[in-house]
C-alpha cells in the first residue's frame, strides 16, 4: 500500500483513483449472467464459473430494478461509489455497524440519515 494512503478518507493510492467506479455483487452477477447467457452455450473457463458462483452466493438483490434503486439511494445521499459497493455487499443493519465497517462514512452522514437510508435498501435485499 501507498505511504500516503487513507481507507477512511477513501484514498487507496494511484492505482485506484477516486473516479473509479465500483460495482457490488449483485451488478457484477447480473453482468456475468448476460455474458454467459450471451455466450450461447460455449463452455465458460473455470475462473469464471467460479466468480459467477461466488457474486451469485453473496448477491442480495434479485434483478436490476433492486440494484438500480440500491445504488439511486445511496447516490442521492451523496454516498461515493466505494461506499455504494460497500454497504450494497456487507448490507449492514445499523448506522454503528456500517461506520465500523466503513470508517469513511463516518464523517460524511449522520447516524439517523445513515439509518433510513439501511432500512430503505434492507427492505429491497433478496429474500
């Protein structure tokens, strides 16, 4: 890691600038899904088999209405992609637990904001 990198702060170094945009689980499954759908039958490498496997398990929402609406809450909120991504794939219940998974929201949303906006994409998530 960079000298100068700061996770709270969402500064992970030149590699990964702030631009950057990330996708959770659930998008990354959708995408995979349509590509193997797309690839008519031919035979996936076992990477990919994998990684659909993996996205597939620890997806929580179901179609791309949910992600869109997800990512739109969270966005509006002014949330950063990382923290989107973040909080779409730990779906944390309580504004505590997100901050100390994701120290940088910390200093950009109030415990009370944070908590509807948990309860607004929790009642989205998968069953």
């Amino acid at each position: 890691m960079h000298r100068n990198d700061d996770v709270a702060q969402l500064d992970f170094g030149p590699d990964f600038p702030p631009q950057t945009e990330c996708l959770c689980n659930s998008e990354v499954f959708l995408l995979l899904s349509q590509r193997k759908e797309m690839s008519h039958g031919a035979e996936m490498t076992n990477v990919f088999t994998k990684t659909l496997q993996y996205v597939e398990r620890f997806s929580h929402f179901k179609d791309q209405n949910s992600n869109r609406e997800v990512r739109r809450i969270l966005e509006t909120a002014g949330l950063r992609q990382f923290e989107v991504a973040s909080i779409a794939n730990i779906m944390p219940e309580t504004a505590e637990e997100a901050k100390a998974l994701i120290p940088s929201l910390v200093s950009i949303i109030e415990d009370d904001a944070l908590q509807q906006l948990l309860d607004e994409i929790l009642a989205l998530k998968r069953s």
